[in-house]
C-alpha cells in the first residue's frame, strides 16, 4: 500500500492536533486527534467547505446537549434521544456529512452534565481538531485534483486499451480479461471522483478563468471519451459474441477498433505536449469512421436478426470514434498548469 498524501496529512494533523491540546491544556486531547481525522477532506474547498459547516453543527450540537444535560439526567436514554435530535437537525441543514464528528461533541458535552465551562472546553477542543486538519491540508502537500486526474487518465487510458485491442481477437484469457475489466470499472469511477473535485473546486474557489474554464471543458471530454471507450467494450460483450460472423466481419471490426484506439492514444499524447501539434490528424479517422458505420450497416441490415445486434457495436464504436475527434478539435485550446509525469 502506497503512502499517499492524505495519510500523510492525516497523522501530521492528529500529532498538532495533540500538540495544541497538550499547549491548552485539554484534559481529553484524544477529542481534538478524533476531530482532525474526520475533517482531513480530498480539496480545499471541501476542507472550507467542512470546516464551515461542522463550525455549525458542532455550535448547535453542543448547545443541545448543555440544554439537555442540565434540563435532564445524565443517562443513556438522555443521550440517545439528544443524538437522535441532533442528526434529524443535520440532515435538515442538509450536513450530513457532519453527523458523526458533530455526535462527538454531543457526547461530550452531555458528559459534563450541565456545567458549562466543561462542555465549552469539549467544544473549543473539537474546533481544535477540525482547524488542525484544515491547516495541514492547505500547507502541506495542497491536493491538486487536476494533476491527479491527468497522471490517472493515462493508466486508465493503457487498460482500457489493452482491454478494446484484444475484445474481438478474443487474445487475452478470459479470467485476465475480467480482472482488468473490473480494475478499469473501478478506476473509471476514480477519475470521475477527481474531476468532480476539480470541477468543484475550479468553479467554487477560484472563480474559473477563462483557461481554467476551458480545461473543465476538455478534461469532461476526455472523461467522456473513455467513457465511451467502455461502452464499446460493454457492447461487444452483451452483442458481439452472441451474432454470428464471418472472418471478414471480425477483421473489419478489429482493424477499426486498432484504428480509434491508436486515434485516442495519439490525442492524448498530444495534450501530455510529448508529440508534435501537427503531427497526425484525425481527418482519415472521421472518414474512416463514417466509412465503418455505413459498411456495417449496410451488412447487417439484409442481415438475419441475430446478425443485426452487430449493429449495436458498430454504433459504439462509431460514437467512441465521434468522441475522439471531438477531444482532438478541444485539444487546441487548452494549456495545462503542469503536465502529468509519465
């Protein structure tokens, strides 16, 4: 296991976390470390964004339970119903993400039993640990939701290639192919995690700049492309093998997916700035796209109707060609802040 970032930030945060109680003189400094845990988040923004919101939560919470510890027995009953309270409260404000740091303090504070000094010391030692880990988050290591995604897309793009490279040669083994079938899945979901973050953070922060807009432009697209680029791998599975088809059919198909495969990984390189601007284009990949969509379809269409479902795939492969010249043409008009490490 790899020892990200975040882990990294994580333990830092708890160790000032514990340096700043210990500084305070927090009797239960063991509060603030939990805190910091649970605020350590994937951006900045979300970091502000939790910070704020635990701000009032965690404030809401602890007067709930001073109002109940003092207006009620210290018991578990007591408690539960207090915490019951406190997450309807939450999720009305639309913060659930808050509910479990902010049941912390609830229980800490009940735990004072109305006196409250006590339970403002619980409070400040809570605060101690969410803004423990925002620091940490934005000094150290600032997560840069961009680059991520750039330094993924490229291991993402390479299975999915070697997945569509052997679909219809049907080369790799079939216990190989659904294992990097899967991994691919699970790493597509990844990349779409980091966009969202950056997209997020882009818009809400620094208020998008003209090239910073046009990146969320292209990097949507290039997650639509390999999207698309697994649509055909699903179409081919659900469809392919289950028609029937001559030699030729198959090699028709294997070429045209060699084809676009070559096509995305020459766009991608070239947003990595590691080939020339002017060295390929994707006028012969637009022509011979449209070229395989009509001779498949003109194939199949006197065709039996379980020759038809070829149609299917000829369809996703088709748009996944659309897409790939579709990024090239956004490919132009984008400059990235770094590029990612090959």
């Amino acid at each position: 296991m790899a020892l990200g970032p975040r882990v990294l930030k994580t333990g830092i945060a708890v160790t000032l976390a514990l340096y700043l109680s210990m500084l305070l003189e927090f009797k239960t400094p063991v509060i603030a470390a939990v805190a910091a845990i649970f605020a350590m988040q994937p951006s900045i923004y979300r970091s502000w964004r939790y910070f704020l919101d635990q701000l009032q939560t965690n404030t809401l919470g602890a007067a709930i339970a001073l109002l109940a510890g003092m207006a009620f027995p210290a018991d578990p009953l007591t408690a539960g119903i207090t915490c019951i309270v406190v997450i309807m409260i939450c999720l009305k404000m639309k913060m659930g993400e808050t509910i479990g740091l902010t049941l912390v303090t609830v229980i800490a504070v009940m735990e004072a039993s109305g006196q409250w000094d006590f339970a403002l010391s619980r409070f400040f030692q809570t605060l101690t640990g969410i803004g423990s880990a925002f620091v940490i988050n934005i000094v150290f290591f600032p997560p840069k939701p961009d680059v991520q995604f750039l330094k993924q897309m490229d291991s993402v793009f390479q299975r999915l290639s070697l997945l569509l490279r052997t679909a219809i040669s049907d080369e790799i083994k079939e216990s190989s192919f659904r294992t990097e079938q899967h991994t691919l899945l699970s790493d597509m979901q990844s990349l779409q995690d980091k966009f969202k973050l950056f997209e997020e953070e882009t818009k809400k922060i620094k208020r998008a700049k003209y090239r910073r807009s046009r990146q969320i432009v292209v990097y949507k697209q290039m997650l639509n492309t390999l999207l698309k680029g697994y649509e055909v791998l699903e179409s081919i599975e659900n469809h392919y093998f289950q028609s029937p088809r001559s030699e030729e059919t198959k090699q028709m198909f294997d070429e045209h997916l060699e084809l676009l495969t070559k096509g995305h990984e020459h766009v991608l390189l070239k947003l990595e700035d590691k080939v020339k601007p002017d060295s390929g284009h994707m006028d012969p990949i637009e022509m011979e796209n449209e070229k395989f969509l009509h001779d498949a379809m003109q194939s199949t269409m006197q065709s039996e109707e379980g020759e038809r479902r070829l149609s299917i795939v000829a369809a996703a492969c088709y748009e996944y060609g659309f897409q790939i010249v579709r990024l090239d043409r956004l490919s132009g008009h984008v400059e990235f802040d770094e590029k990612p490490q090959g």
